[in-house]
C-alpha cells in the first residue's frame, strides 16, 4: 500500500460568509510538496473540510510554519467561529467491484 501523508482541517464559519470565506483560503502561493486538494462543504455552507495530501510530512509542516500560511490563516479569521485540524498517514483503501 502507497503510502500518503494528509492534513485535515474542518472550520465552521459565520453564516453568509462562505464565498468570502472561499476567497481569503485559497493558498497563494500554492506550497511546494502538495500533491492534490480537495474542499468538501455541508448544505448550510456553514462548515468546510479541507483535505490535503502531501509529498511528506515535512513539507506540510514547512508550509504550515511558512509567512503564507500565516497571512492565509489571517485572512480567514473574520469568517472563522471554530477549527480543529489534525496531520494524518495512510493509504487508500480497495473498494471491492460490483
């Protein structure tokens, strides 16, 4: 099994703010070592999940201490009530065919 390294982080934000919100997380630049992203939203709007897969941990942790992820994290701080996020090993899982 291939082994990925993912980061994890879900934020509910305040009502009505999800396309600003949208805007001030996008990262720029994009970080060096991220393979793939993904953004998945509950029906309200009201609560995002951001999931990340890297080339190692250590470049994930390189971005998150970086200036960019801090004016990032910045920027999305009007919008933001709650975050939690958590750094993840593992590999994907094989769906039997039907």
């Amino acid at each position: 099994m291939r082994e990925h390294y993912v980061w994890v982080t879900t934020r509910r934000i305040k009502p009505g703010t999800l396309e600003d919100f949208e805007r001030a997380w996008r990262p720029t630049p994009y970080p060096e070592g991220l393979r793939q992203a993904y953004a998945y939203w509950s029906e309200d709007g009201q609560e995002i999940t951001g999931v990340s897969f890297w080339d190692t941990k250590e470049s994930c942790d390189a971005w998150r201490s970086s200036e960019s992820e801090t004016r990032r994290r910045e920027a999305m701080t009007p919008y933001v009530i709650e975050e939690r996020e958590g750094f993840y090993r593992g590999g994907e899982l094989a769906v039997p065919v039907r």
